[in-house]
C-alpha cells in the first residue's frame, strides 16, 4: 500500500504563489533540488490538477544535457513517474505515462493508493485540498521559503481541522526550512 504525500514549496505566510499568480520566489537552489529529488524518488505515481501539470510538463522534453546534475536527475525522476491529471478541461496530454481524470474521487484515490506498491504523490493545492477533506492524506511535506508575499495561492485549505505529528525537520543554508508533518490516524 502506497502512502499518499503532499509537498509544497511555500513562502513563510503559507502560500505556493503570490497574489499575481508569481512562484519566482521559490525556485529552489540546488541543495534544495537535491531534497526535493529525494522526496519525489520514491514517488511511483503523482497526481496533478491541470495548472500544476501545466508547469512541470515542461520536463517533459526540455533539454537538460548542459544542465546540473541535480536538474537531470529530476528530469529522470519526473518522466518515469506515472501522472493522473484531474482537469474538467484540458483536451489532452502532451506528455507519456499520462492519463486525464475529469475529476477528483475519493475512491478510486483511495484504491489507486491500496493498490500501489509505490508512493503516490498529489501536487498543487486544489488539489491536495480535495485529498486532505477526504482523508487521503497521508503526509504533508513543507518547504518554507525566507520571504512573506502577503497573499496569493494558499498551500492549505481554509476549511480543513487535521491532526499532524512532526516526523522532520532540516534547515537549508539559503534559509529555506522543511518540515514533514505525518497525518494523526
């Protein structure tokens, strides 16, 4: 059975990107990549809602020869993951190891979970807001990045009460903090 984990690179006031819809802030450096990397291994299958799919898509086919080391090992990472894009509308994908699901069901996320021999991983807020109301959550990993945008996409739901337990914690030397809370069953 595969545990179902959020993470999300936020600003210190909790939100993915900024009133103008700006994420610039937080690209990571490349300690951080390299953390993120390692979270995102072990991720047999993610779960997209079509505007976080939108930007990652780009890993796709980008071309990444005179790139890092840390920026090729991710695009390895992002390409042999199987990706579930919930989209009401979005016509196709552009990407392999792709599928479209019209919208979020808690039951076939919970027995897509029940069934995975992997971790399965959920990106954007919407969407993992539908996840953590259902229950589905699992884990929540935090990256906190050194700036207060002061409104904008916030990386939790408003209406949600859960329970969490701190299971990590690590500070980056560019001031970046990551916590990794794991839901109270």
């Amino acid at each position: 059975m595969g545990r179902l984990i959020y993470t999300a690179i936020t600003s210190l006031d909790g939100y993915v990107a900024d009133a103008d819809g700006n994420f610039d802030w937080s690209v990571p450096d490349d300690e951080v990549h390299r953390f993120v990397n390692d979270l995102e291994r072990p991720i047999g299958t993610q779960l997209y809602g079509r505007r976080m799919y939108e930007v990652l898509v780009a890993w796709e086919t980008m071309d990444t020869t005179d790139e890092s080391d840390t920026m090729q090992d991710f695009a390895r990472i992002w390409r042999s993951a199987d990706k579930i894009v919930f989209s009401s509308t979005l016509d196709h994908v552009s990407s392999t190891r792709t599928s479209i699901e019209r919208s979020f069901d808690p039951a076939m996320v919970s027995a897509l979970k029940s069934s995975a021999s992997t971790d399965v991983g959920i990106g954007g807020p919407h969407l993992a807001a539908h996840a953590l109301r259902a229950g589905l959550l699992d884990d929540l990993h935090q990256l906190i990045s050194p700036v207060v945008v002061g409104g904008g996409n916030s990386w939790l739901p408003d209406d949600v009460r859960v329970g969490l337990e701190l299971v990590d914690q690590r500070r980056f030397t560019n001031g970046v903090v990551h916590l990794h809370y794991r839901v109270r069953g």
